[in-house]
C-alpha cells in the first residue's frame, strides 16, 4: 500500500466518522423556539388612537415584551 491510498483511506474515514457524528448530534438537541416579531407599524392608527389598549389587544394575542 503507497502514502497516496494510505492518506486518501483516512481522509475518506475521517469524513465519513464526521458526517456520522454531525448526524447523531443533531438528534440529541432540542429544536430552537421560533420567534414571531410584531412591527407597531402595523397598527399605527389604532397606537394613535388609544396606546394602552392597543397594546393590551397585542397582549391578548400572544405577543409579549
């Protein structure tokens, strides 16, 4: 066996030993929690009209500060 099939045999078993070990970890991780953002923007007219209550409408839907 020459240097050359030597080397490729262990860059091939260190890929496949990383690909393996990148698998199984991502099995062992909660999923991250999706965020969902609210832009005042969107609500502008009510926000003129009454801030407190818009606000607490928005509240009302889930969202939170």
């Amino acid at each position: 066996m020459n240097i050359k099939n030597w080397r490729l045999k262990i860059l091939l078993f260190v890929g496949v030993v990383a690909i393996a070990i990148q698998g199984l970890t991502s099995f062992s991780f909660k999923p991250k929690e999706k965020y969902v953002g609210l832009q005042l923007y969107s609500v502008r007219d009510d926000m003129k009209k009454d801030v407190k209550g818009t606000v607490e409408k928005v509240g009302e839907m889930g969202y939170k500060f």
